[in-house]
C-alpha cells in the first residue's frame, strides 16, 4: 500500500467510526416503505441532499466500503437497530452535533432501498485507479529565492500559523499543542525574540497598529464541534516585550480557522468575518463592530466548513462584498453581495465535489482586465479517501466582468493546500507559489513546495528546491520581510504522527530534526 495513503489513516482528523457497543435510548419507529427506485436513482436522490453528487467511478470499490457506512449513518441506517453512542464526542461538541440532528435516530429510507445504492456503487466502482502521473518534471532550484531555517523550533512541529511582520521586524509563528500553545515571535535573523504562552491554539494572525487580534481555535486543530475558540484582543505591552491580554471580542466558536477584517456597513468601524469550521456543525457569520466595544452577531451561512473569507467590492458599486471558500461535503465559492443597511445576498458563483477537499481562495487579476479572477486550490486528504486525486491542485477561475467564473487554468498538485499569488519575480505578471501537505511523497516528494513562474498567456513553468521536504508544509505566508522591495515567503511545518510504513525515511526526519518555520529569501532586490 503506498506510503500517502498509510500515512492519511494514521491522522486522527479522520472521522470517528461506530465502535461503540453503547447505542442509545431505544426509539420505537417504522421502517419508511421501500420506493421501487433504482440504485442509480436513489443515489442521486439521496446522496445530493448534503452535497454534489459522486459517481460510483471516482473511488474504489476498497474506499467505497469505508466510505458508505458512513453515509448511511446520515441517513439514520446503522449496523444495529438504533443510534449508536459512539457517532457523539462526550461534551458540548457532541452535544451540539446531536442537537443538529447530522444523525436521525429514525432511518429516512428503507433498508431494502439502502442496499440498492450500496449494490450500485460498488457494482460501477473501478477495483484499482491509476495514481496521477506527472507530465513534465519539476525544475529544481529557485532562480531568486534563498532558503533560510530557523535554529529555534518546537519540536515535533506542530505549526499552526505563520504571518511575516512589515518594517523588517521578523516573523511570529503558532504552535499547537495539546497542552502547550505558544505564539514565537522571531527576530529577522530568525533568532527567537520572545514567546507568548496561550490557552488555546493560534490559528490566525491581524496586527492592527498597537494591538494584536488572535483568533484561536480551541484545544488543537483537529476536527471539533466543542465551541472552544474565538478572537482574543492583545494589547502591546507598553515599552516591555510582548503583548497582555485585553479582551475576546468574539467567543464561543467551533473550530475558527480565519478571519476577514472591513467596514462592511459603511460606518466608519471595522467588522468581522469569522469562517467557524466547526466539524459535522459549524458557521459562517459576521459580527457588525457596535462602536462601543462589542460586536453584534449576523449568520451568513449555518453550515460547517467555512474556511477562506475575502472582503472586496465584487461589483464595483462602493459597498465592500464578502467571498467565501465553503469546504465539508457542500463545497463551493459563495459571493456575499452587500446590499447595504447591513443585508447580504448569498450567490454561488462556484461549486466542487466533496472529493476535493477545499482548502484555499485568492482574488488576483491575471489577464488584466479589471476584473478579480478566482484562485482555487484543492487537496485536503485528511478524510475517509486518502487516495491520490488527479483533480488536486490549483485552479485559475476567470471573471468575466459580471462575477460569472470560467476554469481557464489547473496545475495538478497532490494535496494543495494553499497558493499565494504576487508578483514574485518583478516582471509585470502573477506568479504563484503553492505548498501540498499530502504530496505523493514516494514518486514526488519536491511537490511539498512548488513555484509556478508566469511566463504570459496563463501558461507557467513549475520549480521547487532542495530542502523542501525538510517539513511538512501545512501553512505558508508572503510578504516584504526585510522590507527591500520584493515578496519573501516563509513556511510552516505540521508534524504528529510517525508514518506507518514509511519508506523514505522522511517522517523520522520530521520529528527528530525537522524545522517549525523556514524562510524562502527574495534576493531579486
């Protein structure tokens, strides 16, 4: 078995499978009568109701047997009689999941019907599918980038943020532990300059003149509906080192992963938008800046997985819209258009399959016509299908004036999970620069970093360096360092788990001597 997909089932962001002998309270129900619907037909019935539909062809008849018990716990069909225990975290994450009712304790269809689509899928699923193979090798050595590491480390690595500070004042990074959170700030000689001990883990990062907003997500990074999170507000700490704790504007978040900061009611005061990921629950909200301190909650979407949020202006009539990268089953771009006095108008301009794993948006305009294109990239393997998907990767969506997007442009990337865009290079056009966190480590292991050099017309030339599998890049961020002109890039290694039967050596690396944070220099100024 490859190394990638032994490697995905040892996280343990996979999804808690029903173990437990423990079921609870017996409910007395009927069985709902059998429909005389196909297989075929009762698939797309059913399986669309929570996202886009999966053909039995995109997975193996192996996955689809880890996958479909699964689903059918979602439509109230379990392996006993009633609702297992099990499917709930004990506390107020489980909860909340039980309360939202993910799991009915009633089947909604007939058991016979059930069979029907378990028979089609894996009647039509393929035994084996081919890994993706690379078309042209990917350059080695950056042209104008010089690899620097950090001698200080937390080690295992455990990053969960990376942010570069303006003004040649270094870098700080998070790491998350299970009991110890830490926010390192570095000087820009990337020497520790000092280290703020938190409660929870730091996931994002907005400075904002002498105070520092934290968004934080609870207890680890890992899938939750415990509402551990929020937004802590930090407060220099007068000529000393460091900051002091102020206030949580915002509180009470399953598993915040960003934040977007605007005026979005024109009022002069700066708004929130708060992508709470959640796990089986979640939100999308934005919370309208009061002026007197506090902030006034609105939902935008009340389903989990939000993850990217863009403030911009989308249709150029003054009022700042919201975009949104929706990942966890219904996926897709959602455009939030302001229609002022406060009121959102929900669009979506973009949707994909719960196989691909959303992880990134950017806005950029790459054919220069006014008008923000969308950058898509794709490659959350932590789940049920820890398969190589030759639709992983980063996609280029072109506007065409009216917020219509059309796919112009994919890069196949095993695992992306994030791509910047600037001008990195200083020639007038928009380059990328991408991390992968579950690359094709066996066949392909410099897909851990790849920079894609524009060379016009949306056609690109790939490189990658050396000591890119140092660390396994779960973050990354891009910005003036040492504030000469041109765009650095620094990125942020996630380790945890030894790989089981790992061949290359690399997760023992990772481990022992493997970096928190590494910095690519710009040398082109």
């Amino acid at each position: 078995m490859r190394f990638i997909t032994l490697f995905c089932l040892s996280l343990i962001f996979l999804s808690v499978s029903c173990t437990s002998e423990k079921q609870t309270e017996k409910v007395d129900f009927k069985e709902p009568p059998a429909s005389g619907l196909s297989g075929k037909e009762l698939s797309i019935a059913h399986c669309s109701r929570c996202h886009g539909f999966v053909k039995p062809e995109l997975l193996t008849k192996t996955v689809w047997n880890d996958v479909l018990p699964s689903m059918g716990n979602r439509m109230g069909v379990y392996s006993g009689r009633f609702r297992p225990d099990s499917l709930f975290d004990a506390g107020v994450g489980g909860d909340a999941v039980r309360s939202a009712g993910i799991f009915p304790e009633t089947p909604v269809l007939a058991k016979e019907d059930w069979a029907k689509i378990v028979k089609h899928y894996l009647d039509n699923a393929p035994d084996t599918i081919p890994d993706p193979i690379r078309k042209s090798k990917i350059l080695m050595g950056l042209k104008h980038f010089k690899y620097r590491e950090s001698s200080y480390n937390h080690r295992p690595a455990l990053t969960s943020m990376v942010k570069i500070l303006p003004d040649n004042r270094g870098i700080v990074f998070g790491d998350g532990k299970n009991r110890r959170n830490v926010l390192t700030f570095l000087k820009p000689d990337l020497k520790e300059n000092y280290t703020i001990p938190l409660a929870s883990t730091p996931i994002h990062f907005y400075e904002k003149a002498n105070e520092l907003y934290l968004t934080t997500s609870g207890r680890g990074v890992f899938p939750t509906d415990a509402n551990d999170g929020g937004l802590q507000r930090l407060l220099k700490n007068g000529s000393q080192q460091g900051y002091k704790q102020a206030d949580t504007p915002v509180s009470n978040l399953r598993r915040p992963v960003s934040m977007a900061y605007g005026d979005l009611d024109k009022d002069e005061f700066e708004d929130i938008v708060a992508c709470e990921f959640g796990n089986e629950t979640g939100q999308l909200a934005w919370y309208r800046n009061n002026g007197k301190g506090g902030y006034d909650k609105q939902i935008l979407r009340n389903k989990p997985g939000a993850i990217t949020a863009i403030i911009k202006d989308a249709n150029h009539d003054g009022l700042p819209d919201i975009y949104v990268l929706m990942a966890q089953a219904d996926e897709g771009v959602f455009l939030y258009e302001n229609q002022g006095a406060g009121k959102f108008q929900e669009r979506r301009v973009l949707s994909f399959l719960p196989l691909n794993g959303s992880q990134y948006i950017e806005l950029a305009d790459f054919n220069k016509d006014g008008f923000d294109d969308i950058v898509y990239v794709c490659g959350d393997n932590a789940d049920k299908t820890p398969v190589l998907k030759e639709y992983h990767g980063i996609y280029i969506f072109l506007n065409d004036g009216k917020s219509n997007f059309k796919q112009s442009y994919f890069y196949q990337l095993n695992g992306a999970y994030k791509a910047m865009v600037q001008d990195y290079d200083l020639d007038g056009d928009l380059d990328i620069a991408a991390i992968s966190f579950f690359p094709d480590y066996l066949r392909y292991p410099e897909e851990s970093f790849i920079y894609l050099e524009n060379k016009g017309k949306l056609k690109f030339e790939d490189y990658s360096f050396p000591e890119a599998t140092k660390g396994r890049w779960v973050v990354m961020d891009a910005g003036d360092m040492d504030a000469d002109g041109d765009v650095d890039l620094v990125l942020g290694s996630f380790v945890y788990f030894l790989p089981q039967g790992d061949t290359t050596g690399l997760g023992k690396k990772w481990l022992s001597d493997g970096p928190s944070v590494i910095v690519l220099e710009n040398t082109i100024r």
